[in-house]
C-alpha cells in the first residue's frame, strides 16, 4: 500500500484531529472504567488546542491519495503525544513509519510515550521499553516507554516524503 508522509499544514488539522478522536473513541476509550473515559475526554480535548499550535507541537500526516490515514504529533522534541491510525490501515506499517519519521525529523535520541493499554503492543513491537510498570491518573491507565535512538540524525529542516 502507498501512502506518503508530510509535515501537516495548518488546513489539515481539522482532519487530524477528527481522526485522532475517532480512534481514540473507538480504540483507547472502552478500556478505561467511566470515570477514565470522562478523564481521558477531557485530557485529549484539553491537548487539542496544543497540537495545532506549530510552536508547541510538530505533526506529521500519512496520506493515501487525498485521504489522512494517520498522523503523529510530539512536543518538546522528544515527547510523542499524538500517534493514531485510522482503524481500516492498522497491520500496513502506517505507524511504525510515523515513528521513524518522527525520529528522523526531530533527531531525537530518546522518545518518551505514555503508551495506552491499546497501543503497548505495537510500542513494544517497534522496540520501546517500559520504564515503569502501568500506571493510573485519573483512572487514564497507561504505561510510560522510551525508544532509544541508535543513531539519531541531524534535524531536517524540508518536509518528509516517503510512499511505501
């Protein structure tokens, strides 16, 4: 499958971020007891503003034709906020190219993730490491991660684009 990956524009946040809702709804939202799913409305609604903030957040969108399949955001360079694929292209490696896109992009040599309960497997798979067992705030259960980075490249300053 072809799908290409690009630094999103400010027109694409409407679409990202109606995605990453959506998959967070259908994906992370049923683990969590009532009073998690409350929280965990609140906390993502809260971050929203912040991920269409360029001085805040860097995003990054993977397309398949004119259609954003998924995108991953981070922070502070090395702080991965946002990682989510539509439900219809998990298994193709969408992902895990979102991930080498953000290493490369922001040369980072450590990423940190609070992986949800969904998503641990598919850290683990791509070679993060717990760094604590699970954890709870606010009834939002998740399990802190780090990547390292074996050689972490010089930042790119163009737009990334890779089909698969």
């Amino acid at each position: 499958m072809e799908f290409i990956l690009e630094k999103a524009t400010r027109e694409d946040l409407d679409a990202i971020l109606e995605l990453g809702t959506s998959v967070n709804e259908e994906h992370v939202v049923p683990l969590l007891n009532a009073e998690g799913q409350q929280a965990i409305r609140i906390a993502f609604k809260s971050d929203i503003d912040k991920v269409k903030d360029p001085d805040i957040y860097s995003v990054i969108k993977a397309s398949v034709g004119q259609d954003i399949v998924g995108y991953i955001g981070w922070r502070e360079e090395n702080y991965l906020g946002h990682l989510y694929v539509k439900t219809d292209y998990h298994g193709f490696g969408v992902a895990k190219q979102l991930v080498e896109a953000m290493t490369k992009m922001s040369g980072a040599k450590l990423i940190r993730v609070k992986a949800s309960i969904y998503a641990l497997g598919f850290y683990q798979k791509v070679g993060f490491k717990a760094t604590s067992e699970e954890l709870s705030i606010n009834s939002i259960r998740y399990v802190p991660m780090e990547l390292k980075v074996e050689h972490a490249p010089y930042k790119k300053t163009i737009g990334l684009t890779r089909t698969n």
